[in-house]
C-alpha cells in the first residue's frame, strides 16, 4: 500500500486504476481538528463517497472540489455526521445541477432514511404536477444492494462500476442491543474482497474473525473511540485484538485528543490520516 497526502492539487475522481480510499474526514461526530469520518473510494474512473456529514461539502471545497462533483453516495447511518450533508447534495442536484444523485441503500433503510431524517427539509419546498410533495425519487436515484446468496441476511452486495462493494450490518446502536439483529441500521464496507471499513460499531471481534476468514483481507479501517462505553469500539477493546489483525488495522472516528495515544507502540498500523489517498 502506497500514501500520498494531497496537498495543494484539486482532489480527483479518476485514477489509473488503482484502488484508492481518501478520508475527506477522520474525526469523530464532534471532533473541532477534524472533518468527521466520510470516504471516498476512487478507482478507474469510477467514484463512491461513503457517507456525507454536515460538513462534508465544506470538506470538500476545501480541496477544491464540490458535493456537485459527487455522482455516487453510500449511506452507512442517520447519525448527523453521516448524512448531515445528504439535503445539501439532494437540493444542489436537482436545482442547480438538474440531475439526481446516485444513492445506495437497501430498501427498507431508505424508507427510515426519508421519513425520519431527509422528508423534512426536501420534501415540502416544491409541489409536483399533480399536486402532491417532492419524495425520495425526485431527488435520488435508488441503487439498491442485493443480499448476497448463500449468507445470512447481515451481508449485501453491490457494484458502483469498477468498484465491489459488500456490506455487513454493524452493531452500532442502541448500546443495549445485543447484536446486528436487534440494532438500528448501520452497515460497514468490504471493498474489492481485500479493504474493510466499518464505519461505526461497537466492538465486534466475530465480525473480523468471519471477514478474515472468508476473504484475504489486506487492510481495516476501524471506528475507534478514545475511551470506554458508548455506542462505538474502544481502543481498549481493539488493543485486545490479536497482533495479527492489529498490524493491518488503521484507527478513524477518533477524537480530538489522539496526541496521547500512540496506536503504532500499541501493535496498530496506526491513526488514519485526513486528507490522504491510501492506494492498495
């Protein structure tokens, strides 16, 4: 795997090839040194973000690109710094750039997805034809992921042009749910068979044991809290690991007080950095 920080370049969408993560953000929901943890899969000439926070078209602008630019995005979850940005990129496609947006969910989660978090600031602004508010589809293109055959129903699959991407539901909240069965929606990625992303979950060792098992993984990108508790894994959690997966594991979601950690002494590869294309 290769690093490369973007420095004064425009962030691209294209690529020779390769498969790249770029984390437009790497803090947690409310971290004030960082954008929050949203990604950005590139390969060939295909794109996918992963999730937009409120202030993730701000990050973007900041590396002079646009949330217009976006053609492709995967929600994870409703929390604000997931889809915090989702009414900006829906409003700015269909009026300024008249075209809708590609967003993948499964079927049932887009119905929580509009009724409870985006119905409220896109529906009611306009009126269509026969009379009736604007709804999911006069914004979004719906793609929808197709269970994959022959697992349970934790794991989804789908392809953004060159890019594979399976999903795996996650046990992020409520805290007092039991496991992926009985919590919200909330998924993490498999890229290409061989990078993980598991956006938000809490501490969740026989997910990796299976993901390691069925597929040559090469890298994980872990949520990571700083501290005991709550709804996402701890780092002491995580040090228990076996060194093993530690050594290709990365940290993101972190919080603000990183300096007093040094995740690489503790046998991790280390805290994802902001703002740096990871090409595998």
């Amino acid at each position: 795997m290769d690093k490369q920080l973007l420095k004064d370049d425009p962030l691209k969408l294209t690529n020779d090839g390769k498969l790249s993560f770029f984390f437009v953000g790497i803090g947690s929901a409310f971290s004030k040194l960082h954008y929050q943890t949203n990604l950005l899969i590139v390969k060939n000439n295909d794109h996918l973000l992963v999730d937009c926070g409120t202030v993730c078209p701000t990050a973007l602008w900041k590396y002079q690109s646009n949330i217009t630019n976006i053609n492709n995005i995967l929600v994870t979850h409703s929390h604000a710094d997931h889809i915090g940005g989702l009414e900006e990129a829906a409003l700015m496609g269909r009026y300024v750039l008249k075209k809708k947006v590609n967003i993948i969910v499964t079927d049932e989660y887009k119905n929580y997805l509009w009724e409870n978090s985006l119905k409220g600031g896109c529906s009611f602004g306009e009126r269509t034809a026969d009379g009736k508010y604007m709804e999911f589809e006069d914004y979004f293109v719906h793609i929808r992921p197709e269970h994959i055959k022959g697992k349970s129903e934790r794991f989804y699959e789908v392809n953004i042009g060159s890019i594979n991407v399976k999903l795996f539901r996650t046990m992020h909240i409520p805290d007092c749910a039991r496991g992926w069965e009985d919590s919200f929606f909330s998924y993490g990625c498999l890229v290409d068979d061989k990078i993980v992303f598991t956006s938000d979950t809490r501490f969740d060792p026989e997910l990796l044991k299976y993901l390691e098992k069925e597929y040559k993984i090469e890298w994980i990108f872990h949520d990571c809290q700083l501290f005991p508790g709550g709804v996402h894994a701890a780092y002491s959690e995580l040090k228990t690991l076996s060194a093993s997966v530690k050594k290709k594991m990365y940290l993101c979601h972190y919080g603000d007080n990183f300096g007093a950690f040094d995740p690489k002494s503790d046998g991790f590869a280390g805290f994802a950095d902001q703002g740096c294309f990871y090409k595998f």
